[in-house]
C-alpha cells in the first residue's frame, strides 16, 4: 500500500521486527495501491534487478508440486517486465538460476532447464516487438543442455538491436563465480598484480557496459542475497518484499520503486 494511505504500513525501519518495506499488498491477493504515475516523475532507476523468490512456497500452500511455483511465476516475470517498461527503466536483471540451484532436486532441476527454454521460446517474439534486448549473465558450462545454450543464443542474436530496455537474465549465475571468472580473465591476459584494481575487474565481469543495479528487490521475505551480483551491489538499495513471486505484479515493483525514492544514497559522503 502507498505510506501516505491512512493505515498503510510505512517504511519498516531496523529496529522492527520486521525488515521487509511495504511493498506487499493489503491483504491476501490485493496488490499494493500504486500506479506509474506515482512514481514516474521521482528518481526512476535506471537498472532494477530482483531475486524471484518463493515460487515453491507458494505451490506448497496450495497443495501443489514446486514447479508449479515456477509455472506460475512466469506471469509475475511478464507483469514485471511491463511495468518496467511503463516506468523507463533501461536495464533489468532477472535472477533465474543460480549456480547453486543444481543442489534443488534432479527433477525439478530438469523442469527448470525446460521451462527456461520454453519461456524464451514463447515470448522472446512479443519481448522483441517490445523492443527489449535479451541477454544472459552466468556460466555456459557443461551443466546447461545444448539446446537450452541455443535458444539463449538465438534470443541474443533476435534482440541484440533493440536498446529500450535490456533483461538480463542471470542463468547459472553465481556472483562469487563470476568475480573467479575476472580474476581468471585477469591472469589470462597476464595483468601483474600492480595493475589490478576496480577497473580491470570491473571490464571482466560479463556485462561491462551495465550499470550497477540502483535497486535490488527480493520477494518472499527471505532477507538474503543469495550470491546474486555480489561486486554490482555494493551501494545498491535493497527492498524485501514480503510477497511470494508468482504473486509480484509490476505494482510491487512500482511501490518498492516509491521506497527507493525516499532512500538517501550516499555512496560513503555525506549528503
Ligand atoms: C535465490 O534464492 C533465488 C534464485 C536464484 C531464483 C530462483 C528462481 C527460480 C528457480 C525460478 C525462476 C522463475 C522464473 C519465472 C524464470 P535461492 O533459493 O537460490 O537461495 P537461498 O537458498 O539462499 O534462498
């Protein structure tokens, strides 16, 4: 709900129990009393990246196998991707697999490689349309099925013009892996150590031309990172989201949005 509602929750600060913002909606199933145009002529992130979290929750509470969970939250990803487009904002970065997730269960592990597949299958065409350029952060390594390595190919290739809003979706991403991976990219183009700093790491991460992430959400109030962008976030704003991913609609993110803007960056200054 809006904090200037009568009765909304308002900004949970650390001393409450509970950290998550109010970015949940009212009641079960209502969705947060926010539009674009509330926060379209605030300070508009420019790069948004969430943690889809709770998927297997919300299957669980409805007597239901996990991947449903993941079924289901293809609806909350679109929603999403919307919403973004409506506000302007120019890069997203979408946590979909992390380099951990191969310890989940064979089965849904396999489900996961196929549902991701088809997705890109299904909607890259109305993405491109959109004009959003689809790419992917992670490890192409043996674990990923060639045939998902392609679809991820052939959606790159299909976008790669269209410059309105770039998705980027994290796909056996790990952000201790990735800073290996620079390091590694490092000592392969043979830097010596008195020329390593910010700057030779940060042109090898996977997207050096991204800017770092103003604002990370997480839904299903977990309060963790989960090794998601670990160099990118450094002065990122973080909101928690007591919602369950299938559930997210472009309205949380237009709230979490809100709570963004009554933040005070620093960047270590002062104001
Ligand atoms: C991090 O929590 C969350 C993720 C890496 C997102 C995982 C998302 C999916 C598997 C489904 C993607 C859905 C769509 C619609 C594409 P974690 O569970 O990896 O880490 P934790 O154990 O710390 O909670």
């Amino acid at each position: 709900m809006r904090a200037d509602v009568p009765g909304s929750r308002d900004v949970v600060t650390a001393e409450r129990a509970d950290a998550s913002v109010a970015v949940d909606g009212a009641g079960p199933g209502e969705l947060p009393a926010f539009e674009v145009a509330d926060v379209r002529t605030g300070r508009v992130p420019a790069h948004v990246a969430c943690v889809m979290d709770g998927n297997g929750r919300w299957a669980n509470r409805r007597g239901l196998p996990r991947t449903e969970g993941h079924a289901a939250g293809e609806a909350a990803l679109l929603d999403t991707v919307e919403g973004a487009l409506e506000l302007g904002i120019s890069w997203l970065t979408m946590y979909a697999f992390s380099t951990e997730n191969w310890r989940r269960p064979a089965d849904e592990v396999r489900y996961l490689m196929g549902f991701n597949e088809r997705l890109l299958v299904t909607r890259r065409d109305e993405l491109h349309e959109k004009g959003v350029r689809i790419r992917f952060a992670g490890r192409r390594d043996w674990r990923v099925p060639r045939r998902v390595l392609r679809r991820m190919d052939e959606s790159i290739e299909l976008t790669a013009g269209n410059r309105r809003m770039t998705l980027t979706m994290a796909f056996n991403y790990g952000g201790r892996a990735e800073i290996v991976d620079a390091v590694r990219a490092l000592v392969a183009d043979g830097v010596p150590a008195g020329k390593v700093d910010e700057r030779a790491i940060r042109t090898r991460l996977y997207h050096p031309d991204q800017p770092d992430p103003d604002l990370v959400v997480r839904t299903s109030g977990e309060f963790r990172i989960s090794n998601f962008l670990l160099w990118q976030i450094a002065y990122s704003e973080l909101v928690f989201a007591d919602v369950l991913w299938p559930d997210f609609r472009r309205q949380h993110l237009f709230a979490a949005v809100a709570e963004y803007q009554r933040r005070n960056r620093r960047y270590g200054g002062v104001s």
